[in-house]
C-alpha cells in the first residue's frame, strides 16, 4: 500500500510540473508537441517506485535505512531530493517537445525596408491634370515619402522606352532626395518599357538580405517598349521575395497631354488618359503587392502613405513570426539535475553506506 505520507507531498510535486507545463505553453510554441504526452507517464515511474521502495536506497529496506548511523544526516537533506530525477525527466521531455519563442533582433529600431522606387519619365508623364505636370508631383510626392522612412533604405530607378537606376539602395536620404530632384524627361528614349523597368528594381534588390523587399511602381501609360515582359519581369520578382505596389497616374476621362509634332516640338492637346490598369494590377497580385490608381497629387499622397502603412506592418508581422529554439536552456537544467543526482547516489550515498 502506498501511504498517505508519501501519496500527498507527491501530488503535490505533480501539481507543481503540471503549473510549470502551463506556464511553458503559454511562453513558449512547441515545434513537436507530442512530446509533451510522455508527461504523462511520469507519475506511474513515481508510483512504482514508491511501492517499492528504491527511490535513493536501491535493494536496502526502509528498516535497513533507518538503522544506519547516518540515516539522521540523509533526512536532513532537503526532502525535494529523492524529485531530482523526476524533474531531471521533465525537463529533458520539454527539450524534446522543442519549445521556440518569437526572435526579435536587438536593435529593431535600425531595421528597415529595402525600397526601390521605380518612376516612369516617358514623354507622357508631362500631362497638365497634375500640377504642373504628372512627373513633377509624382517627384513632390516620392520625397515626402523619402523623408518618412528613416530606417530604410531606399534606391530609385527611372525609366521609358528603356530603365536605368540612378541611385542604388542607401540610407543617405539626402543623396535620394538630390536624385530625385535631377530627374527630368528627356534622360532616357521615350517610350513606356513596364517590364524593363521592374526588372532593373527587382536587379537592384536581388542582393539584398532585408525582411522585406519592396517595389513601388508608378507608370502613366501602356506598355509598348522593352525587350523584357512585364509579365516575366514580375515572376522575377516573385522569385526574389520582392513585393511590388504598382500605382497607375492620371486623371479620369482626358487629360492636356503633351505630343510631338513632325518637327519634334512638343505641343499639348486634349487626349484621352490610357494606362495599362491591368497589367499593374496583375503585376501587384501576382508579388503580394497592391494596385492603387492615383487620379489626383493628393490621392497619390494617400497611396504612399498607405504603402508606408502596409510595408510597416509587413516587417514588424515578418520578424515577430521569426522563432528561435531555446530547448537547450531545458536541456542544461536536466542534465545538471542529472549530474547533481548521481554525484549524491555514486558519491555522497555510496562513501555513507560503504
């Protein structure tokens, strides 16, 4: 029969590992919770043990024990002694189960986004139904966005009939921001070559080891240049874990559009606005991104501001589901558990007996 002297304190030891079990579950993810279930079989060793009576004196007898002289020294020692190896059990069962907690990078406040911002400067980007022209406000509207990323790093590529990248990722705003107010028509063929355009960001971002990479694209236009698809250039940029927001700029209806005139003077007419609305929006579904439509300066700060909105919380989301595995702090408890049991059995108990 097992007594009541020794069925209580065990309880309540179980109690114990039972609350610690809780605790961990609500600390920590278990990559292989399966393990936790042997738990279970750990009061059935106790029990067994128990019944009969080898927990610290192997094949001695309890009235055997209490003849020998030190036996008086042996209760002295803390009573939670003969739990050493059960909790030595517990701890390398919880190491098994593999417990992860969320990896959050020292220093958070220096990380950042990898941002290229890709910008159309076709000849079409000079229509009036932005102030003074579309490619003047879309410039306005980049550099406040610029000046909000502190943390990123943010490199900006212009293109038309073909792509070229003036400014490679940096965090040095002021040089983004002198590049940004260089930017004039005319530096490049014209033309509208989407997917040269998106493949020479995605290039500039291939290399990068950022949590996130990010594209914005803004284009007025049809696609009608370029030796690359804008099609394959978005598998390109899926294939690098780049995210890309396409932003179609124009007006509703017509708009004052400029054109050239067999001088090759540009003049200024009244045209209806045409922008390849579905290939951006393919574009953005296809990498994660989004497709907005700016039809006014305004409505184009909300979409960067937005973005902003959305690239924040795609970080903070990507480095909180990072884990780490911490089993080996249980790992080590177990095993010095371990070590402190058999000194005292192979060391302590055995020089006592002899």
């Amino acid at each position: 029969m097992i007594s009541r002297k020794n069925i209580v304190p065990l309880i309540l030891f179980y109690a114990f590992l039972l609350c610690l079990t809780l605790i961990g579950i609500q600390l920590y993810d278990f990559h292989s919770p399966k393990w936790l279930l042997t738990l279970i079989v750990l009061p059935f060793i106790s029990f067994f043990f128990i019944k009969n009576k080898h927990e610290i004196f192997g094949e001695l007898t309890l009235n055997e024990v209490s003849e020998i002289p030190a036996y008086a020294f042996l209760q002295a020692l803390p009573s939670s002694y003969k739990y050493l190896s059960k909790t030595a059990l517990f701890f390398m069962i919880l190491s098994l189960a593999r417990p992860q907690e969320d990896m959050v990078p020292k220093d958070i406040s220096k990380e950042g986004i990898d941002i290229i911002i890709a910008l159309d400067v076709s000849l079409s980007m000079l229509a009036k139904d932005f102030e003074p022209d579309r490619l003047a406000a879309a410039k306005r509207v980049a550099k406040e966005f610029v000046k909000d990323r502190q943390n990123d790093r943010i490199g900006i590529v212009i293109y038309a009939a073909e792509s070229y990248p003036i400014v490679p990722l940096t965090s040095d705003k002021q040089t983004i921001l002198n590049a940004i107010d260089g930017i004039e028509f005319g530096e490049l063929k014209d033309g509208t070559a989407i997917g040269m355009g998106l493949a020479s960001a995605v290039n500039r971002l291939k290399e990068s080891s950022s949590e996130s990479k990010a594209i914005i694209l803004l284009s007025d236009g049809e696609n009608n240049q370029g030796e690359i698809r804008p099609e394959v250039a978005s598998e390109l940029a899926k294939a690098y874990g780049v995210r890309v927001y396409t932003i179609g700029v124009g007006s509703e209806g017509t708009a004052l559009s400029p054109g050239r005139d067999r001088f090759g003077n540009i003049g200024y007419r009244e045209a209806p606005v045409r922008i390849d609305e579905r290939t951006l929006y393919e574009i953005a579904e296809k990498t994660g991104g989004q497709y907005f439509r700016a039809t006014s300066e305004e409505k184009l700060k909300e979409i960067y501001s937005e973005i902003d909105k959305l690239e924040k919380t795609r970080f903070e989301a990507t480095i909180i589901k990072q884990k780490a595995d911490v089993f080996y702090k249980f790992l080590w408890i177990s095993l010095g558990l371990m070590i402190i049991v058999f000194a005292l059995k192979n060391l302590l108990f055995k020089s006592i007996f002899s």
